[in-house]
C-alpha cells in the first residue's frame, strides 16, 4: 500500500511538468495516452491527419494537421511544433498486408515513409533540443512484428523491426545525455488498425489490447525515475485469435 501510495504522489509531481509531443494523435493509442495525460494536467500537442473527434480533455491542447507520410514536406511541417517538448512519442504508423508482389512501388514507398522515415526525421528534428535541455523522453510505439516476421507482413515488419533497430541504436547513443529511449511493441489492439484490412481479432475483450491498455503502460514507464529506462515492452492480449471480415 505504501508503495503505491509513493507512486501515485509520484505521478502527481512529475506529470505536470511534461510537455509531450505525440503523433497519430487523434485515434487508438495516440488519443488514450493524450487523454491520460491531459487528465495529470501535462501539457499536450498533437499530429494528425485530421482531428475529427476532440480529445476528451481539451485543455493544454493543440493539434497539428498535416501528412506524415508526405515526408518531403516534413522539414517544413516540422518548423510549426513545439520546440521546447520533453517527450517525443512516436506512434503514428499503419498496417497494410500482403504477398511482396501485391504491393505497388507507391504503396511500399508510403509504408516505409509513414512508418520509419518519419518517425526518424522527427526524432532527429527534437534530438539536439533535447541534448540542450539536458534530458527527453522518446517513446516509439512498435509492434509485436518487430520480433517476428509474419506471412503476408514482408514490408509492415520490415519498418517495424527497422523501428526497433532505431531505438534500441538511440538508447545507446544517448545514454550519456540523459535522454531515455522507450520501444512499445503490442500485439492486436481494439482500434481503427483493422479498419482497412481484411481480418481483425475476435471480438470478445481476451482477444485485443485495449489503446488505454497501451497507454497506461507508457505512462507507467515515463514515471520511472530517470535513472530507470524501461528499455522494451512486449504487451499481448491474454488469447489470440483473428478472423476474416
């Protein structure tokens, strides 16, 4: 009970004090976790295509709409964020299945733009204000198809274990600057990822993730104290099972 008690004022202390920057903020795991921390009074910016749905808790705020997967144009987009962040949490991403030969030169292209290239140009855009403020959080949100390749996954677990080569390279890097490096990776997650694909998980809740599940869990390593780096979660619904729409 004490502990709990010494975690919870923990929460309380720190959580005010952070300035967080998440992309694929306006659904799934991006909206919960901007949600939870508007909640603790952190203040809060996102990126998304569109915000269709306000966040539920609105104050401390703001959106940013713009194309991740657009990349050439990102340099410039980037220019109109928050410069003075100390979370960085890169979650926007999705999926798209399929034999190699099923996928045009455009659609591997985007896959690989929205996925990695993106989310290395954002990182590497904070990284030096990071370093000058003296500490950062940077939280990537993987998949559990950055541990095994999959059928029909060739080119999403492709980016996916790329991302996981990426955090795993930037906690070694910037270790020494106190700047923490966190990677996600879940399994199936009750969200609009399976909006556009052919199969989803069953229904019943044993079988997804649910985006608080997953954004709890982040939270959860953001309040570690500093010198505790929870290197790699690999989050998992109790059963597993899909079926065709």
């Amino acid at each position: 009970m004490e502990a709990d008690l010494n975690m919870a004022d923990h929460f309380e202390r720190h959580l005010p004090d952070t300035n967080a920057l998440i992309t694929g903020a306006s659904r799934g795991i991006g909206k919960a976790l901007a949600e939870k921390l508007l909640e603790s009074n952190a203040r809060v910016s996102g990126v998304a295509r569109h915000f269709e749905k306000q966040i539920d808790v609105e104050q401390n705020f703001v959106g940013y709409e713009f194309d991740l997967s657009d990349v050439d144009s990102l340099p410039q987009e980037m220019e109109r964020l928050p410069k003075d962040i100390n979370v960085l949490v890169l979650n926007a991403g999705y999926g798209k299945f399929g034999g190699l030969e099923q996928f045009s030169y455009a659609d591997i292209r985007r896959l690989v733009d929205t996925n990695l290239i993106a989310n290395i140009m954002l990182a590497k855009h904070y990284l030096p204000k990071m370093k000058t403020q003296g500490e950062g959080d940077i939280v990537i949100v993987g998949s559990e198809s950055s541990l095994n390749g999959a059928r029909a996954g060739a080119v999403y677990c492709a980016t996916k274990f790329a991302l996981r080569g990426f955090a795993q390279s930037l906690r070694a890097d910037c270790s020494t600057s106190n700047i923490r490096t966190f990677l996600v990776n879940p399994g199936p997650v009750d969200s609009n990822f399976f909006d556009e694909l052919d199969f989803e998980p069953r229904g019943e809740t044993d079988f997804s993730l649910n985006p608080d599940d997953v954004a709890q869990a982040i939270i959860h390593a953001l309040m570690q104290p500093r010198h505790v780096v929870t290197e790699e979660i690999n989050m998992q619904p109790m059963k597993r099972s899909f079926i065709k729409k």
